[in-house]
C-alpha cells in the first residue's frame, strides 16, 4: 500500500526509533519458526520496507520526576465515564499503574476514505491512554481490508480495488493524524516525543505466504473455538452465510497483535464490543505461540443512543470525521442536535470534560431558569473542536451565526457556501439578478411561491438579504448585495433559506 513521499511527510509523522528500547520484549527472541521469521522480525532500521503510512515507535521515556502529580489509572477514567465493556484480565488495571507506560493500537480498516462517527470512540479512547501516559499507535488495515471484516455486518463487504484502497489509506492516515497529531492534552505534539505513530499492516502481510501461515500459525487455531465467537455465528445463521476469506478475518487481526507484541513491544490492544471476538484471538496467539503473557485486550461500548439505535447516522447518512466529506458546520449541527435524554452520557464518553464539570451540567439542566441547548451546545464544541481543530470549530460557528437572520456577522462567499450544502441553492446569471425586485428574486430562486406570498412577508417583517432585515418590498439587487461578487443569501423567516450563486 505504498503511497509517494509527499503524502507520507503530510500525514504522519515520524520518529526515532530504538529497537534495544522496545518492551516488554528487549531482544529479538528466537522464533519458533523461521519460516515466518522474516515477516515477524522484519529489520526496524529499514525504513524502505515500511509504507509510506507507518511510523516506528521510539522508547517509552522514564517516568516524569517533576514533582507533577501522578497520572490517573485509564482503565478507571474508562470505566467511570462509560468507555469500558471488558478487559481480557484485570491485570490491565494494574499494569497501566505500572509506571512503565504500556503501547496500545487501535486498528482502522481503509473501507472508506474518511473515518465516521462509529471510529471516533477508538481514536477518544487511544487519547486517553496517551493523556495518561502510555504511548499509542493507529494500524491501518491496508492488508485486512483487503479480506473485510465481518463483525457487525449482515453481508460480505465489497472487494476494494487497489487504487481507492490506497486513496483510502491516504485519507484515512490525514484524519487520524489531524487528531491525534496533537499532545495528549489537546496541543500540537511538537515535541517529538513519537507518543503517537501510524503503522500500516500490509507491511507484514505482503510478504506472508499462505502455506507458511497455515503451518505455523494455523495449527493454533481451533475451528470450534472459532465458529463460537459471535459475529461468525450471526452470520453462520443467516442466509448468506459466511466466506472462507472472512472466517479467517480473526486470524488476521490476531496475527497483527501477535506481531506488533513481539516487534514493537505494543501489549494493548483496544477496539469496539463488536471486535472482542478479533481481540482474543490475538492474545490466545500470542500465549501459545509466543508462550508469553502481558497482551490485554480492552473493548469499548457501541455508541448508541438511549433508544438503542446507532448514534452516528443522519438522514444524509454517515457522520464523517473529514472535513472534505462533511462540513464542520454540518458536524458540529449534528451534536447540536442531540436530545437530552443522551447529553449527559454523550458528554462523558465523547469529551474530555472533568467528570465534576458535567456533574454540574447535569444540575443546571434541571434548574429553573436553564436556557434550552445549553449542554449541547457545549457538547457541540468540544467534539467539534477535537475532530476539527480551533479553527474548524470557529468556521462551524461562523456557519451557524451566518445562519440566523438579522445576526451582525459579516458574510463572506466562503461561510455562505460553508453553508450552501445544507440549504437549497440556484445559480443566476449575474445580468439576470442585478437591478432584480428581491420581490421578483425571491420567486425565481425558489424561496417563495408567489410574489403576492413575498410581498406579504415583506410586510410583516419576515424577509432577509444576507441576513439584513428587507422593510420595503420596493428593495432591488445592487453590484454591493451580491456578497464577494459571487452569492446572496435569501431567507424568509428563520428556517427557510436560499443560496443564489451568481455565474
């Protein structure tokens, strides 16, 4: 899944790298079978042999003696904000006390070319590790999605072509980086201290061939064992039914814990509740095929809402974390929009709000007196100002003011079309609108059915140009209306809304 240089050097970033540093495993150990040495013990300084989309992970640095106060446990802030469905052993819980700092990987399958919704628990979830002091890792599946997984999923996913697995794989390594390019406290990680790395699976798997894995993994796995784990029984029951190539899906993913464990010291792997099948085939590979412990397993919940249903689908579909394939503005509506009843829960597991602040929240939305949206307004910027950055968050913002007839902000071509996507448009001719009644315009452009409708709303007050207040229905275009020579923006009371490009 190699990609050019230039996109490398934009969405990742890169670190030095030890490998005497690496644990729990500070030696290259002899491997069972060399078969699969090459691919389990692959040369940490040949950089060629990586794809343009993994980084190598540098040493855990010592435990800070600043005087600072010591980090929390995760697996605590986890389970008290509602992040925790299992752990493999509870040992977890005192390993991450350890004060040796522990890896963790996430992995993201390139299906799409952005992330949604449904991936930002993992990404929130490998950013609390790292605000507690462990180091994290993205692992891109540019060798599983090319097989698919089959949890959670009523039908084999679609065979990707290479050319939009690679474009996939591009997208997907920008936004990952975009977020978890900055400091476990939210700034920019300047510092260089590799807390964060992308790693990309097809390193390994390309140069895996079929007869060595079945000889030298396979025989590990039990067939019973396998057919037990639930997203392969939902399918065995179903119509369909379920391909060879996803029933080895787990082996897959298992076989990627069991090399980043002995290869890059990484003992945690997390994913959703979906994925504990996957999970535990990898740690069960790497107590019998390594004959060592110290990997966990950690699983998340499903974000879902109170009614039980996916909470991540709009009536446009996916919630994407790309600002290319959805608009800030757009996102930041989407929280906005989030009833009471979930607030609260929303709040804890999608933000990084102290516990004692939403508390609080919580309070004064039952108060007298509480302005209504309030708490998801607040929820609204935090996601969007992790996702999208500070200045995603102040477009969504500007967006949404633009939004509000009669609002003082100063419109510009780029927050109108900002907004363009989620309310209807036309284009014009520029001959055509200048010197054109807005009586008139009103009607060509759609936003009122008649003109005898417009003149009436006029009257009363409720028609706006550019969010300015029209009085008289005798108002007429001019060269000035028209916002950067390019749009007008027609509103006839609050909600209904037009964006009139001019061509």
């Amino acid at each position: 899944m190699a990609t050019s240089a230039a996109t490398a050097v934009a969405t990742c970033r890169l670190f030095s790298f030890n490998p005497a540093s690496l644990s729990p495993l500070r030696r290259r150990p002899s491997f069972l079978f060399p078969a699969l040495a090459p691919t389990l013990f692959p040369s940490p300084l040949n950089s060629a042999s990586r794809s343009a989309h993994s980084t190598t992970l540098s040493p855990q640095p010592p435990p800070s003696s600043s005087g600072r106060r010591p980090r929390p446990n995760v697996v605590d802030v986890l389970e008290e904000r509602g992040l925790l469905e299992s752990v493999t052993s509870e040992n977890l819980r005192s390993a991450c006390s350890s004060g040796s700092g522990l890896r963790v990987y996430c992995g993201f399958d390139p299906t799409a070319e952005s992330l949604h919704l449904g991936n930002l628990l993992g990404i929130i979830v490998l950013s609390w590790f790292r605000r507690c002091g462990h180091r994290t890792v993205a692992l891109l599946g540019g060798a599983t999605a090319r097989v698919g997984d089959p949890s959670g999923k009523s039908l084999e996913r679609p065979e990707l072509d290479l050319e939009t697995l690679e474009r996939n794989t591009a997208g997907i390594a920008a936004t990952v980086t975009r977020i978890l390019g900055k400091g476990g406290d939210g700034d920019d990680d300047d510092d260089g201290d590799g807390s964060f790395v992308i790693l990309n699976n097809y390193d390994w798997w390309k140069d895996v061939k079929l007869l060595d894995f079945l000889k030298r993994v396979g025989r590990y796995a039990r067939v019973g064992t396998m057919v037990a784990k639930e997203s392969v029984k939902k399918r065995l029951e179903s119509e369909q039914g379920m391909s060879y190539t996803e029933f080895t899906y787990q082996l897959l993913q298992g076989y990627d814990f069991l090399h980043l464990f002995q290869n890059e010291g990484i003992n945690v792997q997390i994913g959703g509740s979906d994925q504990w099948g996957n999970i535990t085939a990898g740690t069960e590979l790497i107590r019998k095929i390594l004959q060592l412990e110290g990997a966990y397993g950690l699983t998340f919940p499903l974000l879902l809402k109170s009614d039980g249903t996916k909470f991540g689908k709009s009536e446009d579909g996916a919630i994407w974390l790309s600002p290319s394939m959805l608009s800030p503005y757009k996102f930041y509506q989407y929280f906005f929009s989030v009833p009471d009843t979930d607030i609260i829960r929303f709040l804890k597991v999608l933000t990084f709000l102290e516990i004692e602040e939403i508390n609080e929240i919580e309070k004064d939305m039952k108060r007298p007196g509480y302005m209504p949206n309030t708490a998801q307004r607040r929820l609204a910027e935090e996601v969007t100002r992790f996702v999208h950055g500070e200045d995603g968050l102040q477009e969504a913002l500007k967006a949404t003011e633009a939004l509000r007839p009669g609002a003082e902000t100063k419109l510009d071509w780029k927050t109108i079309e900002g907004i363009a996507e989620d309310v209807p448009s036309c284009s014009l001719n520029y001959d055509d609108v200048l010197n054109c009644s807005l009586v008139d315009l009103s009607v060509l452009a759609g936003l009122m059915e008649s003109k005898s409708a417009a003149r009436r709303l006029l009257k009363q007050g409720g028609m706006y140009l550019n969010n300015g207040r029209v009085d008289g229905e005798s108002k007429r275009i001019e060269a000035e209306d028209i916002v950067d020579g390019k749009v007008l923006l027609l509103s006839a009371g609050k909600k209904n809304k037009v964006v009139v490009r001019i061509s």
